[in-house]
C-alpha cells in the first residue's frame, strides 16, 4: 500500500527499525551534518534520523538519511529489490498488439494499472491547514547549514515545481535552495535542468513574442533579457534590468518518498514526474492547487513555498558543500521571492546533506541506475549492465557491459550514453564485454586494464559537463573519456593472438569440493 505522506512513511520506517528519533539538543548548523555523515558512514547507512529537539527551533522535526540505504531505498519503494521496479517498467515496454480475444483479455489488468498512475486533483488537503500569505519566514523552518565553508542555510530536499510555458506541462525537478533571507531563496536548476529551460521559456517569450498574461515586458527588456540568457547559459554578461516578468514556482518539502524520489529520477523532459510518482508507488499522487500560483503540489506535502523568479534577478549562489566531496564553486543563479507558505500543523522538515560518498543522495542514485536500465536498453539494446560506483559522483564514472556483435560497437555505446539524457555528464565510461561482472570493480579493474592499449583504446570527446564539475576548461563545458576494454577483433585491426582466462576445469573443483573436509585447512 501507497504511502500517503510523509508521516506514513516515517512510521513505517519506525516499524522496519530503520529511524531513529534524536531527543537530545541539535544545532541544525553544522552539527546535524556531523552525526548524519557519521551515520551514514556507518554499516549499511545506519538509520534514518529524526531530530526532535533543534536548538533554536522548540517543537521542530527534521527528517534527515530516509533514502539512505539499499534497504529503505527499497521500503521507500515498497519493493524487496530494486529489479521488481525495472521489471514492471519491462512489462510494460513488451505489450505487443493483441492477436485475438484471449490477448486482449489478458491486457485489460495492466490497461487498469496504467489508470492508477495519473495525478488526481482534490479539493483541498493536509498542506493547507496552515496557509500564511502575510506574515511569513522560511526562517521559521530548521534548515540546515551543512557544512563549514557554506555560503549560508539550504534547503537540500525541495520538490521544485514549475510550469512549461509552451505546452503547460509541468515538472518537478530538486534544486537546492540558499536561503537569502526571510522571503528570497537561490534557485539552483542548473542550465541544463528541466527547470532552466522552462525559466529561459519565459525569457524568450517576454522577449521576442507579444507578452504572456504574466509577463508585463518594458521597453529595452529585450536586449537585457537576451542577456540573461547569455549569463545563464554560460555567458559572462550581468543584466542590469531585464523583462521584469515573473516566473511562477512552488515548492513542495516533505512528500511521501515517491513523490521526493521522482523529482531526482534523469526522466525525459516531457514526463510528468507525477506520473512517474503514480508509477512507483502504484497509486495516483492528489494534488491541490496553490494559493497564490497556478500550479499544483501534493496535497499531503508537509511544507509548500509559493511564489515567483524575475526573469530579470540573477545573485549569487554558493558556494556549498556537494556530493562530489568539494564545495560547488559560487556562480549565478535566478532568485525565488515567496509569496505564501501554507503547511502541515507541526510540520516535519525533511532535508539531507551531500558530501563525501556514500551519502543518502548516492543510494537514490543506484536506485536511479536500477530503474533505468531498461529504459537505456531502448536505444541501447546491446546493453548488460550497468555500475556507478558511488565513489564516482553519478557523473564521473559509468561502467557498462555490452554484447559486442560488431566492430567500433564499445564506441557506438559510448556516444549513444553521452546522447542519453543527464548521462550526457558521463565523464568516463568504461565499456567492457559481457562476461565481466561490472558490479564487481576488482574484476573490471583486472580486466579492463588487462585489455586496453591506452593510446589505441581511449575516445576523447567534448561535449556539456556537469555544472558540479570543478575541473573542466569551462564551467559546464570540458571533455569526456571513453574506454574501450572490450576484446579487440581482427575486424578492428587487432591480428595478435588473444589468451584465454585462466579458469580451473570443472571436475577439478568437483574433486576438491569433496576432499575440502579431509584436508583440514580450516
Ligand atoms: C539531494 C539532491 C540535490 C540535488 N540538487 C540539485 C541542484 O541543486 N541543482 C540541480 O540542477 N540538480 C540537482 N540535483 C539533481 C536533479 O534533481 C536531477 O538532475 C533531476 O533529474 C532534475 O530534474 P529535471 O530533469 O526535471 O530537471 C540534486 C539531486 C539530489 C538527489
Ligand atoms: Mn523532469
């Protein structure tokens, strides 16, 4: 059964001995870091956390590490392996047209499924017993300031809403926010999120089309909004004014896991991540209108924070403490102004820290790795399987196993990955044969290293890098290394003998088998 909300989940994340309620004084600066970092560094990521008792904020929850293991990744899931999700996303990828009555018969249960996925509207729900339109702080919630050198307080786990202008479908991306005071908080969609682009949508369509309802446009607000574009595409232009529109945003904290699970998952621009939500937990997400925005939130959402980005604002973000082990350099962003909060009685603040790997955020990632690979089958079907290893930050390293049935194929997979959604950060793919075991990185580094010819084996290539990336030429833009360990093929010039692995034969070690006691060795 679906998890309604957060507080369902927390209970059952009780009822698996997997929280831990923290009763003694935490300050929410620096010091719930501190023991989150120690927990989840800790045997298979210890527990989640909730603090009960934050200095400076009596009667303040905060919910911190809920994703952070493979066990309540896959509690948050309602699954006992993380496959039984990949293969409900197969069956559906297989239907096949029916043939005759008994096929269409046999259709009809999935037919009903797929209608549990769709996000329904309700009235009204739990987000709305407190709404606030005139005095109002994000101050009044525990955000964390995470680590030592952080630029100031974020939100880390906000389910960040916006609205395509174009085709009025909605997203939902997580985007940390650093709270500038009171009522202003950075926007950290980074250019190539779904969320800059719906951002730079409105930029567009304030300056170069008749203005949009909300979108009043000022005389020279083209050249400056054109500007902008440039500076938050990577230029180095400051505008000084702009269109002076405004962007509607909402931004929901605390949902039920699916729901905060959905807005990290590297879906298609297009898809809903809804119904992406309705998808996992199998039953639809009831959403409600806002206040003062057109656009929806979860109706059980422990917190919702209405309001606009100027298209014209652009501040300072950063720098902050991020999941690669450095601090994200500081850089311009787009500014949320809140224009309403409405939440829970006694909400629950749900956060997280990124840091050091493993961390709760590296979990979600193999999740994400799990979900789709048999999606990234589609365009790849040669495809294995796949390891991000945690230590890789998602975006370092991709390790890939093919069915190779043809030569230069181990290249043709690399550029379809670096063609792939968010996995066009891939900073380095390893592409290996299918009968290495790329969850195993002792074996992928006998055998990949074994394998290559350095110089003949290795594809550079330029292309978009991931704005965490503090190394590339340019921010956002660098090069990327592909390995190619497969065997080599006289079709791809290699003429020189290839020696066989060594392997012991199987009546040997059947003989041994048996005589293991005898021996007395242990
Ligand atoms: C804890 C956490 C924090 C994240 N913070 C950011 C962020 O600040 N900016 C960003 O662009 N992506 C961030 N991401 C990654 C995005 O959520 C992810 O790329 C997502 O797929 C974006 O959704 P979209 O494709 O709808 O834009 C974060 C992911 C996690 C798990
Ligand atoms: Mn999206």
């Amino acid at each position: 059964m679906a998890y309604d909300d957060l507080r369902q989940w927390i209970a059952a994340l009780e009822r698996a001995g997997e929280l831990k309620r923290i009763r003694a004084e935490v300050d929410p600066n620096l010091e719930v870091t501190e023991i989150t970092d120690r927990v989840s560094k800790s045997a298979r990521g210890g527990s989640a956390l909730l603090f009960q008792n934050l200095k400076g904020y009596p009667g303040s929850q905060l919910l911190i590490n809920q994703f952070g293991s493979a066990r309540r990744m896959n509690l948050a899931l309602e699954v006992e392996n993380l496959d039984e999700v990949a293969d409900r996303i197969r069956a559906f990828m297989d239907v096949k047209s029916p043939q005759g009555f008994l096929d269409k018969v046999k259709m009809l249960p999935m037919l009903a499924e797929m209608g549990k996925f769709f996000p329904k509207s309700v009235s009204t729900g739990p987000c709305k017993e407190v709404i606030k339109r005139d005095h109002f702080s994000l101050v009044d919630f525990p955000i964390l300031q995470c680590w030592p050198k952080d630029a100031g307080r974020f939100i880390t786990l906000p389910c960040v809403i916006t609205r395509d202008p174009k085709t009025g479908k909605r997203n939902v991306g997580m985007y940390r926010m650093q709270i500038y005071d009171e009522r202003t908080a950075g926007m950290h969609w980074q250019r190539q999120k779904v969320g800059a682009e719906h951002y730079r949508e409105m930029l567009r369509a304030a300056t170069q089309g008749p203005a949009v309802a909300d979108t009043p446009v000022r005389p020279g607000a083209r050249r400056q909004a054109v500007d902008v574009m440039a500076r938050t595409s990577g230029g180095s232009v400051r505008a000084e004014g702009g269109p002076g529109g405004k962007m509607e945003v909402a931004v929901a904290i605390g949902t039920d896991p699916a729901i905060t699970f959905s807005a990290i998952v590297p879906a298609p621009p297009d898809v809903e991540e809804y119904l992406i939500a309705g998808f996992l937990r199998q039953k639809p997400v009831e959403l409600v209108k806002c206040e003062t925005v057109d656009l929806e939130v979860p109706a059980t959402a422990e917190v919702v924070l209405e309001g606009h980005v100027h298209l014209d604002e652009l501040r300072t973000e950063g720098p902050f403490g991020d999941h690669t082990g450095f601090y994200s350099l500081e850089d311009l962003y787009p500014v949320f102004h809140v224009s309403c909060i409405t939440h829970r009685k006694d909400p629950v603040y749900a956060t997280t820290i990124v840091g050091k790997p493993p961390m709760e955020d590296g979990w979600m990632g193999k999740a994400v790795e799990r979900i789709f690979l048999p999606l990234m089958k589609l365009t790849i079907p040669e495809l294995v399987d796949i390891n991000l290893p945690i230590e890789g930050v998602f975006h370092n390293l991709m390790i890939v196993s093919i069915k190779k049935s043809y030569p230069g194929q181990a290249r043709k997979v690399m550029n379809a990955i670096w063609a792939l959604g968010q996995a066009m950060f891939t900073k380095c793919i390893l592409v290996v044969d299918e009968d290495v075991n790329v969850q195993d990185i002792g074996e992928v580094t006998l055998k990949v290293l074994n394998h290559i010819d350095p110089e003949r084996d290795i594809q550079f290539t330029l292309g978009p890098v991931d704005s965490l990336d503090h190394a590339s030429r340019l921010p956002n833009y660098g090069s990327k290394m592909g390995i190619d360990a497969t065997r080599k093929w006289a079709s791809e010039g290699f003429t020189r003998p290839w020696p066989d692995e060594i392997l012991m034969d199987e009546k040997t070690k059947a003989l041994v088998d048996k005589k293991w006691k005898e021996l007395g060795i242990e």
